[in-house]
C-alpha cells in the first residue's frame, strides 16, 4: 500500500525544491571569476561576434598583417603601381639615364654643362602629357607644359620636365587612351654646378653634380 507524506512533511520538501532551484540559478547567472577559468580553455566560437573592443585588446601587441608586408616589398597596393625616380651622379654626364620607364612614359635625365634636364617620350601613340611646374626662372615662378598626341614620332618636339631651370619642382600626368595613367612628381636642382652662383638655389644642399627625387604612381605595372 502506497505510503503518503503528510502534508507538513510535503510541503517542507517543496519549499527545499524551490530554494534549490532558485539557488541554482542564481549561481548560474553570477559573474564568473577570471581566477576560476583555466588558461587557453575557452574557444574563439564562444564569443559573440562583434562585442570584443580596444578596450579589451592591447593594439601595439598585435602583428603586421602578412598582405600588407607583401605589398609593400612588391611595391604594389591594390593594383597601383608606386615607383620611386632618383637621378643623384656625382660628375657631369652628357650621356642620358633612364630614370623611369613605365606604362609608356619614359624619362631620361642628362647632368651636363651645368644643366640638368629630365627629358620626357613616349613609346605609344596618341597620349598625353601635362605637367605643372615651380621653377626657379625669376626668382622662381610656375610654368608647365601640354602635349596632345603625344607618341614616339614626336621626337622633334622633346618635353623636358626641367624647362632648362636650375631647380624647381613638377607635377606631372601621363595618360593614355586604354586608361592607364601616370602620376608623379620630381624635385630636380644642379645649381651647384654654376660657378657663378655657387648654392645659389641649393634646395637639397647635396654634393651629387645634379639631383632628382621623386615618385610615380600607376595604373599599370608593365613598360
């Protein structure tokens, strides 16, 4: 015969039922002490997605990342092309030196005779040069030049990104009809090589007989 629990003794184990329950979750839902959480034991997918900030992350603690070193050893970063110009002889040299050849533009510079130019073809047809300048005719001034169609027949009409000036500096856009596009930008000087105005507008204060120094950036990687 079935053996019943009075209802006192009923009503006493209820009332421990409860407090166990609400106990329990009451433990569940309190803070957990970093203390008790074993190192390395908890996985990434346990996380919430999102809810890590720097306040939690230590920035100078964290590595470079690994496409950012490969872009900048290839001289690449998303498929524009950066190229350092950089002309620096110590003696005059009448011969021209390619300085820069790429996605058809072309330069050369000469250090000749106290003057330095930076000459400027193109290997393809129907491109187009424009340049702006700050040069150092007058006292220094701007200038610049504009060459429409500019191909490798138009030889007998050199652009030189120097102007015949001792120094100065010039921006300089190279397009072509597939678009590809050249931007760059160069500081020259061979001031030191007039005897007659020694330093005189010296703006790099170098002992190489002339001097350019710059930058392209491109569309292309190819000549």
């Amino acid at each position: 015969m079935p053996h019943r629990l009075r209802p006192t003794a009923a009503l006493i184990i209820g009332s421990l039922a409860l407090c166990v329950t609400i106990g329990g979750t009451a433990y569940a839902t309190a803070k957990i002490s970093g203390r008790k959480i074993v190192n390395h034991s908890i996985a990434g997918k346990k996380l919430i997605n999102n809810t890590l900030t720097g306040t939690q992350i230590n920035e100078s603690r964290l590595g470079t990342v690994p496409r950012a070193i490969a872009a900048g050893n290839a001289g690449t970063v998303d498929h524009v092309t950066v190229r350092k110009i950089f002309y620096a002889p110590t003696t005059k040299l009448a011969t021209p030196t390619t300085i820069l050849h790429l996605g058809g533009l072309v330069l050369k510079s000469t250090c000749s005779n106290g003057d330095l130019d930076i000459v400027a073809t193109s290997t393809v047809d129907h491109a187009h040069l424009a340049s702006e300048m700050w040069n150092s005719a007058q006292g220094g001034r701007p200038d610049g030049l504009h060459h429409s169609d500019f191909g490798p027949n138009s030889a007998t009409r050199l652009d030189s990104l120097t102007d015949g000036n001792a120094w100065g500096e010039t921006s300089f856009t190279y397009t072509r009809a597939n678009g590809i596009i050249l931007n760059g930008q160069v500081s020259f000087d061979s001031s030191d090589l007039n005897p007659l105005l020694p330093g005189d507008g010296d703006i790099f204060d170098n002992t190489a007989a002339c001097l350019v120094s710059g930058f392209v950036m491109s569309t292309t990687a190819a000549q």
